[in-house]
C-alpha cells in the first residue's frame, strides 16, 4: 500500500446492476494497461480530498463499462510486506487480530485491501463482490482496510460489521500526512474482517434478493 494514499469509494449514486461490468481484472507491477488504472485511483482521490497519490499497492484490480475504467482498488499481502495501515497499530496487524479469533493468524492469511476508487458507489461495491472471492482464492482469510466513516455506513447497510482496531491517526505518518489532503476529516478507522464469514452474509443476502 502507498505510503501516502487515503482509501476511498466516491459515495454519490448506487448505479444500476444491469449496467455493472461483470469481469475484474486484476494489474501486478508492470502489467499492460496498470499505468491508466493508477491515474484513475490518483483522479479520483485528488478529487475527492485533494490528495496527491503516487504510490500504490502491489497489486490493483479493475473494473470496466464501455471500455472506461469504472472502479479500481489494490491489495497487499502482509506476509510479503509490511501493511500500510500498520503505521496506525501499536503492534503487528497478526498480534491486534488475535483476540478476535480462535488463534493468531499468520501474515501469509492476512490482506489489506486499499486505494478503494470508483465513479459510483454502485461501481465499487461490485468490484468488492469480485474482490472477496478472488482473494480467498488466494487463500487469505483476513481483510484488513482504513475506512472512513461513510465506508463503513455502507457496509452496515450492507448488513457487514467490520471490527474496528484502531483510529487512523495522521500524526503517525509525520509530513506525509501533509499529501492526504481532507481525507482524515473523514474519520477514518483501520478495520478487518473475517473474510469466509463476510463471504457466506453476502452469498445468503443475494439469495434472499434472487
């Protein structure tokens, strides 16, 4: 994750599934086409904070409608690399989530998922609906985040309760904090989920809606 980047869905509109793209891509470093997809994320977190992205996560995810990039987000895997949102822990993210479950998970099953961007808040959270399987396909079990405070309104709504770890703290990160712009207005929250659990809510909440 960048050492410099809020996390963000634009929250206007819930677009229309009928339109919705229906296949995520997903751009490691050096991939074709991942040059448009982080002007995209940059883009829109300069239009929504003012903020000035120029890193990003090793590995972003993409979706498309009518050949524009519509919503984009990226991913780290904690045990390759140290979290962005471990800046704001007073411990290693695998020691803050233990007591939440049965036994401390390893870093190799944990994820953060960051640089949340769409056009729509519609867009997006069918990006998060491709994201969720296509991570625990790679075997992850842990989602970990920084939200902010509407983010995390969504996913209430949604019927998701994400534990809360810790409250994002601007002053962990020294000047940097200078490039976020208004993002920590926002309130935002490092939070995580257990992701086969969220998995089997939203597979019983779009059977409900089948």
């Amino acid at each position: 994750m960048s050492r410099n980047l809020p996390h963000h869905f634009s929250s206007g509109g819930t677009g229309t599934l009928a339109t919705q793209p229906t296949r995520m891509t997903v751009h490691p470093p050096g991939a074709e086409g991942r040059g448009e997809v982080e002007s995209f994320i940059a883009g829109v977190y300069r239009h929504r904070f003012g903020a000035r992205v120029e890193q990003f996560a090793t590995s972003l995810v993409s979706l498309r409608e009518g050949g524009c990039i519509v919503a984009a987000a990226g991913y780290r895997d904690a045990g390759a690399e140290p979290l962005f949102l471990e800046h704001y822990l007073a411990l290693p993210v695998e020691a803050v989530l233990a007591p939440h479950a049965a036994r401390a998970p390893a870093r190799t099953c944990i994820v953060e998922v960051g640089h949340l961007a769409s056009v729509q808040a519609g867009q997006g959270w069918q990006l998060i609906a491709r994201l969720g399987p296509h991570l625990a396909g790679l075997g992850y079990r842990w989602v970990v985040s920084t939200l902010t405070q509407e983010l995390r309104r969504l996913l209430l709504r949604m019927g998701i309760a994400p534990l809360s770890l810790a409250p994002a703290d601007p002053a962990t990160l020294g000047e940097a904090a200078r490039h976020w712009g208004s993002y920590y207005e926002h309130r935002p929250v490092v939070v995580a989920g257990h992701l086969p659990q969220a998995l089997r809510h939203l597979q019983r909440r779009a059977a409900r809606s089948a």
